[in-house]
C-alpha cells in the first residue's frame, strides 16, 4: 500500500482533457468490461507515482479539515485523479512534481475541487474559484506553498 492523494473535480469532465495534464506521455484505457472507464499511467520510474483517472455520478467525499472538523462534498457528477505514491523509500522530489501536477489541472480546468490526503485529510479546496489551502504544515513541509498558481 501507498501515499494516495485524490484530485477531486466537481462535473462531467471528459477523461482525455485531464490525461495531458497529469501524464503527458500518455495513458492507458481499461478495458475490462463491466467496470465504469478509467485511464491510468505508471510514471514510478519517471516521476515517482502512478496516477488513475475515473469519473462517477452522485459523489460522498469527506475527509479531516485544519481543526479536526469533518469535512463533506457530494457532487452530483465528478472526476477523480489519484496518484499513488510509494510509501516506502519514495523519491525526494516526487510530491513536488505531483503538486505540480495538481497545478496544471487547477490552473486548465474552473470547476469545484478537492485534494485528500488518504482519503482522511483535506489539504487544498476551491470552491466558487475561491482557492484554499488547508494542513498548513503539510505545505510547509514539502515547500509547495508556491506551486499552486492562484
């Protein structure tokens, strides 16, 4: 198991509008019927992290924000892009290079957003084009405070 980070757009957003932004050399397409569509790209050797791209309809999100209050969503439809860190011995630059690419679909796309951390804490929301960080240590910590064009 790793270090999951979930990117969370609110709408119907088509799958290949996002794959450039996230996997620039590309993106496989699942092809296993019955399962909704997912792209997917393993960048380990590249960049440290695997990503997966799915969207789905009557969306719960909820995760832990700055106080320990908890945080909820429910879009009506949405799009998710997870990138799954190693956990173990992960390469130094790799959350940077993964908030960067964070950056590029907040900066390509308007809609609502949210970044999990585990699927338990909030690190970044917009919401109404309003940009917020959350976890301020988390940023910190990774000196990404900049990397996200506001």
């Amino acid at each position: 198991m790793g270090i999951e980070y979930r990117l969370t757009l609110a709408g119907d957003i088509p799958l290949e509008d996002l794959a450039p932004l996230v996997a620039p050399r590309g993106v496989e397409e699942s092809t296993q019927p019955g399962y909704p569509r997912l792209l997917s790209a393993d960048l380990r050797e590249e960049l440290g992290y695997t990503v997966t791209i799915y969207a789905g309809s009557n969306g719960y999100f909820d995760a832990e924000d700055d106080g320990g209050a908890r945080w909820e969503w429910e879009p009506d439809t949405y799009t998710n892009i997870v990138f799954d860190l190693r956990k173990n011995d992960p390469p130094d630059d790799v959350v940077p290079t993964m908030v960067s690419a964070v950056g590029r679909v907040l900066a390509g796309r308007q809609e609502d957003a949210a970044l999990v951390l585990n699927g338990n804490w909030l690190l970044l929301t917009r919401v109404a084009g309003e940009l917020r960080e959350h976890r301020q240590s988390w940023w910190d910590a990774y000196g990404v405070r900049e990397t996200i064009v506001r």
